[in-house]
C-alpha cells in the first residue's frame, strides 16, 4: 500500500518566504503542508539564514530588535495557528513533469511521499563561506554575510571585507558609512568588480586594500576579534585585528533540487515570471531568496512568501472553475 498522501500546497523549505507562504496558505484553507529542512544542515536548516544570525534590527514591527532564531519561531507558531502542517526532513527529489506533482523525502522509493496540486519553492540560499574552522559558531558574533543588516554594529570600528566583486565593493562602500576603516582583503591583484563599482571603492577615503592575501583563520574566542592572512605569493602570515569580517564571495540559491525540471540563470537562482512568482511549470512557483539574488532581505522574502500563496491560490482556483 502507498504511503504517499495528497495536499492541494506543499511548501519546500522554511525560511520567512516559506513560512509567509504557510500563514497565508493556511488563512485561505489550503491546509499546506512545509516541508521545513533537517537541523543538521546548514544550507536547509529548518527557518533558512536567520537560524544562523543573532541581533535583527530592519525587520519591521521590532523596534527594539529580535534575534533571528526568535523572529523563526514566531513566524513558524503564526503558521501552525492557522493549521499549517510542519514536517521536519529535507526533500530529495521532486517531479514537476506531471500533475499532480510528487515530493519525495528521506530514501529514494518508487512512489512519491507527497503528492500536490501546487508546490511553493522556498528554499532559499545561502553566502559562500570560506570553510574554517568554527565559521558556522562565528557568525553573528562579528563575521558577517550581510552588511544591510549588521553595518550598524560597527559603528566607528574597523572591519574587514572579503572579495574582490560587486558585492564586496557595494558592501564596503555601504559599511564605510559606519566603520571608521574598511579592508578589502582579496585573493588577487586585480578586482572582479565592475568599473564603476570599483572605481566607487578606489576613490571611497575609509576603504583600504589588501591585495592577494587570503584568510586562514579567525581570532577570537566567543567573538570574532581579528584574522590570520596569509600572502598568496610568498605564504608569508600576519595577524590582523577587525572588529568584524563581511564575507563577500557569492551566494548559492539551493537549486540543485530542481535542475532539469524548472528554469533557472546561469547562476542558479530560480526565473520567476516579472512581478510575479510563478515558474516555468504551471503550478509552481518560488519565492524568497531562491529566485532573488537582488534584495536578500528577510522582509523581502516575506513579501514574496505572500505573493506566492495569493498567486497559488488564485491558480488553484482557476483550475477548479
Ligand atoms: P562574484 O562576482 O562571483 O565575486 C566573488 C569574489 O569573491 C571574487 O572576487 C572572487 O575572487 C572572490 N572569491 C570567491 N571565492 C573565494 C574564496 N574561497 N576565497 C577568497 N575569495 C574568493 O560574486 P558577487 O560579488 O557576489 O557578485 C555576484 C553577481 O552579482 C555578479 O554578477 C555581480 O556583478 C552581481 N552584483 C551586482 C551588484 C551591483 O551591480 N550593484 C552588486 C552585487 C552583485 P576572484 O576574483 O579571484 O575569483
């Protein structure tokens, strides 16, 4: 006898997109089920990014701050009030080649563990980290992936940032505003950086480089006080004291999932219709940072959770009509 049961939403993953998509599915009477991730991970821990951070002070309605753990589980009991079922595993495989769609967790098997009229993808991504020792316990406690959120913490400090990219140069020029001194520690001699982004750096007083040096390690016990470089060319190390390390070397939607079977940019990140959430395949849609490699903000992922749940609503409907 098949175990798989039949939902008319399942939602994949459970960071504020996902759960936004839950609370809204849930108020119309969609009884969506979340797949929500396993806690072992960390590219799919249950409540995505904001698991790993502390101090949240840009998310609206908390004027005194929240820590990102906290904001999860709100988000996560708002969801169950309204009747969401949350299941805690990682989904391993899907088919969106037919109706209705299967998702599968846990070992491979012939028959789907759940089927679904329409499945919401949000699954988030996550910053490419440099995989040191004690990187995962460091951050929010002085490094960084996010200078929109964390700049203001630093505020006449000096700090450091990793990458020789856009988003290192839009990061440091944005974190100067706060530090009194920004480094640029890059791998190379050269930038990767867009002219005028770079251009925007080279000219910015507070920002300094640190050429073909790499990080090795982090100083600080509890928190982070500064890093072992090493030099690229002759392997020569030095200590450095920062108050805060942004690591700026890219981010990696968690797409992998669903290669093949729905489109997405060189980059990996999901394609979503313009103003909308809808995929490719009728039916799915995505939403949060798995299809935004421009804001990256919890709130913004929010805002597309909900967009999500009207619009699978409104498909649903129609199919029915
Ligand atoms: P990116 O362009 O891939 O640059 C990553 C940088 O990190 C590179 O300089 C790379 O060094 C360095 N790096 C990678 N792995 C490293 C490691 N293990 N150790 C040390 N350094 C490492 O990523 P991004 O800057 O996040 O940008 C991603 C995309 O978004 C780009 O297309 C970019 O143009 C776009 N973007 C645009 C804007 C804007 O226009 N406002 C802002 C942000 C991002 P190498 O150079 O040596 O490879």
């Amino acid at each position: 006898m098949s175990n798989t049961t039949h939902h008319t939403v399942v939602i994949i993953g459970s960071g504020p997109a996902g759960l936004t998509a839950a609370i809204y599915a849930a108020r119309a009477n969609l009884n969506p089920v979340v797949v929500e991730g396993e806690p072992s991970s960390t590219s799919d821990q249950p409540g995505g990014q904001l698991m790993l951070t502390t101090d949240v002070e840009n998310y609206p309605g908390f004027p005194d701050g929240v820590m990102g753990p906290d904001l999860m589980h709100k988000f996560r009991e708002q969801a169950q009030r309204f009747g969401a079922q949350m299941v805690t595993d990682k989904v391993t495989k899907v088919d969106f080649s037919k109706r209705p769609f299967g998702v599968w967790t846990g070992e491979a098997t012939p028959e789907p563990t759940y089927t679904a009229e329409s499945v919401i993808v949000s699954t988030g991504a996550q910053s490419i980290m440099l995989g040191l020792e004690r990187e995962a316990e460091l951050v929010g406690h002085g490094l960084s992936t996010c200078a929109t959120c964390d700049g203001f913490f630093f505020r006449d400090q000096e700090i450091a940032v990793v990458g020789g990219g856009d988003s290192a140069m839009e990061e440091a020029t944005f974190l100067t505003k706060f530090a009194s001194k920004v480094t640029i520690i890059h791998r190379r001699d050269q930038l990767r950086a867009s002219k005028i982004m770079q251009d925007r750096a080279f000219a910015n007083e507070k920002i300094e480089f640190l050429w073909n040096h790499v990080v090795v390690d982090y100083l600080g016990n509890d928190k982070l006080e500064g890093v072992k470089v090493r030099h690229t060319q002759n392997s020569h190390e030095s200590e450095l004291a920062f108050a805060g390390l942004f690591m700026a070397i890219g981010h990696k939607p968690n797409t992998d999932l669903f290669a093949g079977q729905l489109d997405m940019k060189d980059s990996g990140y999901l394609i979503t219709k313009p103003d909308s959430t809808s995929t490719n395949v009728e039916g799915v849609f995505a939403c949060g940072d798995v299809q935004d490699d421009v804001y990256r903000q919890a709130v913004t992922a929010a805002g597309s959770g909900c967009m999500a749940a009207i619009e699978a609503e409104r498909w649903l409907e129609a199919q029915h009509s």
